[in-house]
C-alpha cells in the first residue's frame, strides 16, 4: 500500500482493531457469564439433552447452530435501528447493545460446547487461524497505544502532572520575555 493511501486509511485500520478486540473482550468476558447463568437455571435436564443433541450432530450441522441466536435476535436489532430511526436514540442503542451481549455470550456458550466439531470442518480451521492472526495484528496495532495512553495516566495520576504544568508555564515565560528582549532590541 502507498503511503499517502495508508495514511488516509489508517483511521479506518484503526478502527477495525478496536473492532475486532471489542468482540473478543465481549466474547471472553460474556461468555463465562452466560455459562454461569445457564449452570443457575434449574433445567438440568434441558441443558444435558441440548449438549447431548449437539454431540450427536455432525460437524456441519453443528455449524448451522451457530445460525440460532443470530436468528433469534436479528428482529431485536432491526427494532433497535427502527427506535433509532424514529428519534429514541438512548432506547435503540440500549436495545442494539442488549442484542449484541446477549449474541456474543450465546455464541461463545455454544462454540465452546461446539468447537470439536467444528475443529473438524477445514474451511472453519481456516477461518479460526484467521481470526487468531487478526486478533494478533490488533493487539500489535492498538496495544502500543494502550500502552502510551497509561503512561500519560500514570503521570497525571502520580502527581507529576501539576510539576509538568508548572514547567510549561515557566517555559512559556521564559520565551515570552525573550521575546520581549528581542523586540526591544529591535
């Protein structure tokens, strides 16, 4: 890529990075917690037959399970952009991002009930390797941020931060009266 394209795209690179570890966050953070609220609901037996159903099933038809919770929650989200549409922005987004943490934890209950299976389709291998190496560029790309960002924390925290300021107006001082001297010279 040229540099001048990169530059300009490098925004929307970015962004992409955050995107994909904002659904890895979700994904490692939700998922446990569903697990845990579905290890609470009293249906033992449910849950075992529903785990015994999908040991049973092949490894492409336990693909298409994954196509259950984006089907279940599509019509959420399709209120949620008609509440942003029509102005109740607040109660659109909570919808869209209930939606969301609902799927995400869903589908990260069900992939790691699924995931053996699913080991075994080479086309889902492929895309799992993708993933990872995604993942990887993203942490490469945001994590030296994250990494300045707590610094600059750090020293703002730490009490430094008014020791910097009084040395960036003592600085601006000093210009300003040579600058004065200069002028006067002049």
């Amino acid at each position: 890529m040229k540099p001048a394209a990169y530059r300009l795209l490098r925004p929307l690179i970015v962004l992409a990075a955050i995107v994909i570890l904002v659904e890895t966050w979700l994904w490692e953070r939700i998922g446990p917690l569903i697990g845990r609220i579905v290890a609470l609901l009293p249906f033992a037996a449910l849950k075992q037959a529903i785990h015994d159903g999908i040991e049973r099933l092949p490894p492409y038809a336990t693909l298409a399970v994954f196509a259950i919770p984006v089907a279940l929650l599509f019509p959420f989200k399709l209120a949620a952009l008609g509440l942003i549409a029509s102005g109740h922005l607040v109660l659109g987004g909570l919808v869209l991002v209930l939606a969301k943490v609902v799927g995400v934890g869903v589908t990260a209950f069900l992939f790691d009930t699924c995931k053996p299976k699913l080991m075994q389709i080479p086309l889902f291998v492929s895309l799992y390797a993708t993933w990872n190496r995604w993942l990887a560029w993203a942490h490469g790309l945001v994590d030296p941020v994250k990494r300045r960002i707590r610094a600059h924390l750090r020293i703002i925290r730490g009490g430094r931060a008014n020791r910097a300021l009084k040395l960036l107006r003592r600085f601006r001082r000093v210009r300003q009266e040579r600058a004065l001297l200069l002028a006067r010279k002049a």
